[in-house]
C-alpha cells in the first residue's frame, strides 16, 4: 500500500506495486507499508489485523499530513521549463 499524491492529475491515489524496481511517474509518495507475510510474520505471526494496528499507530500523522499539503501545492514543470518541444 502507498498512498501518495499524483501531481499531473491533481489527485491522493492509492498505488500497489509488487515489483521492488518500479517507479512512479509524477507521483509523490506520502507513506509506504510493507504487506507482505514476511513484514508481519517475526513478531504478529498470523494476526494481520494486530499488524496493521501497530502499524498505522505508529505513524506521524503530523508529519504525513504535512507532506502531503507540501506536494499537492507543488507544481509540475512545463515542457518549455523541460526544454522539451510541445505536443
């Protein structure tokens, strides 16, 4: 799970990557959490819902929060900006 801000649409999103290599495009990412058995297995064994309130209790949501107000407000440059010639 990694929500994050996607500034060419404007918008939060919810992203679901399986691959360690891949990358988002004008994507911000505000938080990742690691879902797969093996984050939650050493110390909540099969209790995903323990896992996961430990988890998000754990978060700075003051932080998170102003993360994500610093990349909504944060503008994309253009193509002229870019040196890219317009479509």
């Amino acid at each position: 799970m990694m929500p994050g801000f996607n500034r060419s649409r404007g918008r939060f999103e919810n992203y679901w990557i399986a691959a360690h290599a891949t990358a988002l495009a004008h994507a911000a990412l505000i938080l990742i959490v690691d879902r797969y058995a093996q984050a939650q297995q050493m110390d909540f064994e099969a209790t995903a819902p323990k896992y996961t309130d430990a988890t998000f209790s754990n978060i700075n949501w003051r932080h998170l929060d102003h993360d994500f107000h610093r990349h909504r407000s944060a503008r994309l440059p253009d193509d002229d900006e870019l040196g890219r010639p317009a479509l």
